[in-house]
C-alpha cells in the first residue's frame, strides 16, 4: 500500500501508527496491557509504591488511601512539600548545576536558572513574603506573565504553606477581583506588564482595579519590568526589593500530604468560576508519575510546554511535574507564530528540544501556516509530540507526525481536565497511534463511556466519559463550595462525570467528542462537533472551523459551521457549497452543515479552545454566559 492511501485510511479512522521500534523497547512502560491490568489489580499498592520511589517524605504515610470518590485522602500520616521535591532535593544532589529552567522572551533575551540557582531565588521570595505576614494556609494571588518569577512565586508559596492561586495574566479586572474575593487572598502578585506579539500588555492597571476597595489584600508585589520603573503607590512593594529581605536558608514548611496546596479557577457555561483545590502529597505523586511515563522522560532531555502557569497544564505538566522529576524545562513567553511563523522551530533546532508537549490548536496553526516552516529546520532531536486541551482532529495529527516529526516520532494524544489534574486518557509512547482516538486509560484510571443510566455503552455508541473511584492528584473540593464538587459525582450516581461525550472501540481507544453541551442533535442523530470540525479541516481550503447547532422546527438542530480559511482561499458561495459537499461526503448527508459562515477568527479560551458557546450565544442573541478566559 502506498504511502498516500495509508494516510487516507488513517483520516477515516481505520487505521494505526505503531511506535518506533527503539522507543517502543525502552519506553518506561513497554506493554501497555500487561502494565495496566497489574496496575489495576491493586491502585493502591501502585500508587503507593510510586508514592514511596519516586519522591521525598520528611515522615512517611501510614495509609496510601481512605475513603472513595470525592471522600478520598492519600498518603495519610505521610508528610512533605513540594518545593522541597521539585527544587531542594536537586540542589542538594548531582542536579545542583543542572539547568532547571530555561526561560525565552519574545525578542530573544535568554535567562537559564540551575537548580541551586533557582533554589536560591525561591528561598529568598519565600522569606520576603513571610516578611510580609504571609503564612501556611494564607492565599495568595500570582497574576504574572509566563516568566522566571512567576514560576518562582509559585513554589515560594508552596514552601512555606501558603496556598497559590494563578490567574492567567491578561484576564480583566473583573475576573481578577471574582478570583482574589472567593480565594480570601491576603497577597497579589503581580508585573506590570506582558510582552506578546511585540506589544507591551498593561497588567498594573488591571490589578488596581481588581484590588480597589478590597480590605482583604494586605499586600500587592509588583514585578517592574519595563522601564522607566513604574512608581509604586502605598500598600505596594517592588517585587526585587522584597527578595532581598528574604534569607536564602528560608526553610521548607514541613506538611501533611492532605494540607492543601493550590486553588485554580475554570470557568463554566453558567455562574461563577469555580476553584479547583489540590493538596501537597497526591498531587505532587499522581502529577509527577503521570508526566514521566506520558512523555517517556529521560535525564537529559530539553522539554518544552507551550502552555502558560494560569492553566492546569501549566501547573502539572509546565512546572511541578518537570521539576519534581528533575528535568529540564523550557518556557517562552509570547506567541508561537511572532516574530516569524517559524519561531518555534528555530528554538526547537537551537535548544536541541527532545519533548514537545503543546495543545490542538496550536498545530491546527501551525498546519494553517504551512509545512514550509518547519521543514526549514533541523527537528531530528524531537523524539515526541504529545497534544491535550480538546479533541486532535486526524488531519493535524497526521500533518505533525508528517511536517513536524517527520516520521521520526510519534504525535500523540492526550485527555485530561482541569479536574482531573494530570494526563488521564491517552496513547503511551508505547503504544500504537489511533488518529482520532485520544487513547486508553491512564495507569491507576479507570474509564468508562456509559448511558445517562450509568451503563456501558456498546462500542461505536456515544455515552458519557466517566471515571470511577479515585485517584490521587484529583481536585479534592471547590473552595467554598463543597456543592458544587458532589455535584460532579451525582449524574451518574457514585462515578465522575466529566461532562465529555466520547465512544470507545473494541479494543478500549476512546475518541473525545467534545463537551456534553457541544453533541449536536440532528433529526435524533447525535453529532460530535468535533467529527464535523475534523472533516471541514480535511478540505484543502480550511484552516479552522468551529460548529454549532441551531434550532430547526424539522431536524430539532441544524449545523452551522464557522470557517477560517487557509491563505490562497477567498469566500465564495461556491466555496460554501464545496464544503457542505465535503462533510457530506465525508460523514454522511445527516452531518451536513446547512450554513457556511467564513470568518477572520473564532472565539477562544486564553489556553487556546474554541469557546462554542459564545458562537451559539451570539447566533441566538443569548447570553454567553462567563467570558473572563476569552481571548481578546
């Protein structure tokens, strides 16, 4: 079979990539089956044997879990601290010179910290804000862009106890003051600006906004980046200035697994956002152990995630999971296609990168700028491509493993939430490659696609994505709202309900759909958006697409389809016809779209998914509901 019709029995989903060889042999786990049925044989002696191998416990625990679902507690008994197991262990050990964190801006400018560096800083910040009265179980605001300080700020509150709460840097005022009120937080900090696409972000301003009036916020550090120096006003403290009150012998809190570690906010379709909360111990094991075995870590490796530290992924897989593993991380502020639509090439090739770990969207760009630029680059030190943050349609997929990793390595899928804190469902480097398929269970999850009953679906059929009994890195509340986090587990009594719609095959690969209120239902059909997206981007003229459905008094729902076209197109109504004919072709008459609408861009979460909802909203002259993640 040729290589042109192998790929285009992979776009229709029939059939598989295998692994290279040599990573297939040498891979942490080696054979997915045989790894995950033991693994599940017993969780808890797993995840306590990893517990116990893999990172440090200044008192060991004397139970790994009690409880179930949203009642479960790891590690109990067990003390330790994160910062101590992702900074002060290397430090103190043959990593003390290694580079910890490589940290890129815009227009070049490079900043490498070792990990007795990074030490160093973290230490000093952590001191600088007991100075400030800040202390284990205070909550602490960090609204910073993605750079060495706000990764710093994030690990001195965890060595000293105080609970951090990131919020991406450049969501408004209003969202900002939602956040710092429900959190309690005592401390903001902050920059004074951000750099993206060569424009100078103002943060300050939005900060002063968020905190006016606020009698809670005791304190605001301002990171001064730009120059002239902004003033600072009463009740502000300059962000260098604070670390030079801090001692560099700042010692680590001492902890219980169950002491609670970070809150993050992820914002719903309706009310407020809602604060996912983690704790020390089972984050820190589920998120480091996860991480290692989804990228296949080695000691050496340069990795880069192209996420920001206002997101899960950021948190789990950017900052603690690399950094308790000992690894080196890779992290560039600004946007992946400024100053040229090559960028993150050149860097791959200048820094040597072996692991790449970025979302959907970003390869739908880089396939929408063509595979020019990265072809002019020398990509042969990345071993993998790992995606996570919606649904990776087949055309992108098999477009990376083509331009981007050239054959070499494999692009694989992952699914997970903010929830669910780590890499949950997805392809082992080990395991074959199913485009369109996000993967299997993660070791330690059990998954399962079921009925609004609660029973499994047949293979083919769509269902719910849930996910039984408990796993240690989970959220374990929403902060001030216990409510709200029972809810999860009662649409289907007793089990975690993602809110994903998703199918499974016979043998367990499960494709992600979309979100629950993204199913279409035509004429009692059930539709994925992401089936319809995915077939638009299979015409050569699209770049992007976005759906949704729209009352129709016969089908109940019909399909509109927004359109971002690749250069060299123009909009045409027989360009519109063409399309409908292509998913009509490609999926059937009943996935059809009954309109086209060619768009410059679509609305976007800050983490880079496509906000449906505001699409429908606007069709509909409805409320969309909470737009504090929207990309402006």
């Amino acid at each position: 079979m040729s290589m042109e019709a192998q790929f285009a029995q992979l776009l229709q989903g029939k059939g598989r990539i295998a692994p290279p060889p040599e990573l297939a042999r040498s891979a942490h786990v080696t054979d997915y089956e045989a790894y995950y049925e033991a693994v599940m044989a017993d969780p808890a002696a797993y995840w306590g044997r990893v517990a116990r191998e893999e990172v440090h416990w200044f008192r060991p625990f004397d139970r790994v879990v009690e409880g179930d679902g949203p009642d479960a507690r790891w590690f109990l008994g067990g003390q330790t601290n994160i910062c101590y197991n992702a900074v002060d262990r290397h430090a103190d050990d043959e990593r003390r010179n290694k580079a910890a964190l490589i940290w890129l801006s815009e227009d070049g400018r490079e900043r490498v910290f070792t990990y007795a560096m990074l030490r160093r800083q973290v230490a000093r910040l952590a001191g600088g804000l007991q100075q400030l009265g800040v202390g284990k179980g205070d909550r602490v605001i960090i609204y910073m862009p993605l750079t060495p300080e706000g990764i710093m700020a994030m690990l001195a509150c965890a060595r000293i106890g105080a609970i951090h709460s990131v919020v991406y840097a450049g969501l408004g005022a209003g969202a900002l003051r939602q956040r710092i009120e429900d959190a309690g937080a005592k401390v903001v900090l902050c920059a004074d600006a951000g750099y993206r696409r060569g424009r100078r972000i103002d943060l300050k301003a939005i900060v002063d906004e968020a905190v006016e009036g606020n009698p809670q916020v005791e304190h605001v550090v301002v990171h001064r980046r730009a120059t002239p120096a902004l003033e600072l006003q009463e009740g502000e403290t300059d962000f260098a200035e604070l670390l030079t009150r801090g001692s560099a012998d700042t010692p680590c809190e001492v902890m219980d697994s169950e002491d609670w570690l970070f809150i993050l906010y992820t914002s719903g379709s309706t009310g407020k956002p809602k604060g996912a909360a983690y704790t020390h111990g089972g984050y820190m094991v589920g998120t480091t152990h996860l991480w290692r075995i989804a990228c296949d870590i080695r000691e050496n490796d340069i990795y880069w995630c192209t996420s920001d530290i206002g997101w899960i992924v950021g948190h789990s897989i950017m900052v603690y999971g690399p950094l308790v593993n000992g690894s080196t991380i890779l992290v560039r502020e600004g946007a992946p296609d400024y100053p040229h639509p090559g960028i993150v090439w050149e860097i791959v090739e200048r820094y040597q990168v072996n692991k790449l770990y970025t979302a959907p969207t970003a390869v739908r760009m880089f396939m929408r700028m063509g595979e020019e630029h990265p072809r002019r680059y020398d990509l042969s030190s990345l071993k993998l491509m790992v995606c996570a943050g919606e649904p990776l349609n087949p055309e992108a997929q098999l477009w990376a493993y083509e331009h981007i990793m050239q054959r070499r390595g494999p692009v694989l899928d992952n699914w997970w939430q903010t929830e669910t804190a780590a890499p949950t469902i997805g392809t082992l480097p080990c395991m074959d490659v199913k485009p369109g398929r996000a993967g299997r269970p993660f070791p330690g999850i059990r998954a399962e696609v079921l009925d609004s009953d609660g029973k499994p679906v047949a293979p083919g059929k769509g269902g719910l994505l849930c996910l039984r009994g408990a796993w240690p890195h989970m959220f374990r509340t929403i902060w001030g709202d216990r409510s709200r986090y029972e809810a999860y587990w009662q649409t289907v009594p007793g089990v975690y309900t993602s809110g994903d719609v998703a199918t499974v095959d016979e043998e367990g690969y499960i494709a992600v759909l979309g979100r629950a209120d993204d199913v279409l239902n035509v004429a009692g059909h059930r539709i994925g958006t992401a089936d319809v997206e995915s077939a638009l981007v299979s015409h050569p003229a699209v770049g992007e697409a976005a759906v949704i459905g729209k009352p129709d008094p016969v089908k109940g729902e019909a399909i509109k389809a927004f359109v971002i076209l690749r250069r060299g197109y123009e909009p045409s109504e027989q360009l519109a016809q063409a399309l409908i004919g292509h998913v009509r072709h490609q999926l059937g008459a009943i996935a059809a779209p009954a309109e086209i609408a060619f768009v410059a861009s679509l609305p976007k979460t800050r983490s880079g998914k496509i906000m449906r909802r505001v699409l429908k909203a606007q069709e509909l002259g409805l409320d969309p509901g909470d737009l504090t993640t929207i990309e402006e």
